[in-house]
C-alpha cells in the first residue's frame, strides 16, 4: 500500500531526482514537477495526489501565488513549502495562505516524510469527515 501520492514542484532537476528516490524507497508515489504550469497540469490529472511539496522560489510563478492557487482549486489537497531562501515573513504567508508546514533547504529526509505523514493524515480525516456528513444526509433524507 502507498503510504502518500506526493507532487514534488520544484525547478531544479538534480533535487527532484534526488527527492523522488528516497521518497519512493519511503513507500511513497511521486509525481513530480518543474514549473507551476507543470504541477497544476499533474493536480488535473492525477487526482490521486494528496501533498504538494513546494519550492518557494520558481521561474514561471512564486510559490506564494502557486499555493494560493493550489488551495483554490483543490482546497484537500496539502502543500508544504520549501525553500532555501526563506524569512520567517514568508513562512507567516505561506501558514496563513493555507500551507500545511514551511521547511528550509536543506531539510533532513525523516523530518519532510514526518511532515509529509502528518499533512497525509490531515487531508484523509478531512475526506472522512466529508463522506460522514455525505452519508448522514443521505440517511436524513430516507427517514
């Protein structure tokens, strides 16, 4: 069984090549990205998805700007910022932005797969919850 479905969004090549082997070895399915264009095409496809690690510091789009969209659109789905050029400013936006932890550059594998299982089992709860109350409506309304 996959332990998370993981998008890595991040535009440097040699991280996410990295990432993605001692995340996969860590029972972990990993879906990655270079640019935001790129990860809010994988969030379309693959639906699967439930934590987006997040480079602050990308080409095409901040990841501020990325992580507001992301919870607009797929308001389940979690996002860990990481940077390596963070301020505590920024980690305080990316909180209230919705952002799920904030983790500097370089972070110790245990500790991002420590934040990813929690981020992980925030989103299911969340699901939970939704079919409890889905179910219970549905239950109200035959009685």
């Amino acid at each position: 069984m996959i332990a998370a479905n993981i998008l890595l969004v991040d535009d440097d090549a040699q991280f996410i090549d990295v990432m993605k082997k001692r995340l996969t070895v860590r029972n972990m399915e990993v879906f990655h990205a270079g640019s935001g264009d790129e990860a809010m095409q994988k969030l379309a496809i693959h639906g699967e998805i439930e934590v987006v690690i997040l480079d602050v510091k990308m080409p095409d789009r901040s990841g501020m700007e990325m992580l507001r969209v992301i919870k607009q659109q797929y308001p389940l789905v979690e996002v860990i910022m990481l940077t390596g050029h963070g301020t505590m400013e920024s980690a305080i936006d990316g909180m209230r932005l919705g952002a799920a932890d904030y983790l500097m550059k370089p972070c110790s594998i245990e500790v991002l797969v420590e934040k990813v299982r929690e981020a992980v089992d925030k989103k299911r709860r969340h699901e939970e919850k939704i079919v409890d109350a889905q179910v219970r409506e549905i239950v109200s309304r035959r009685l």
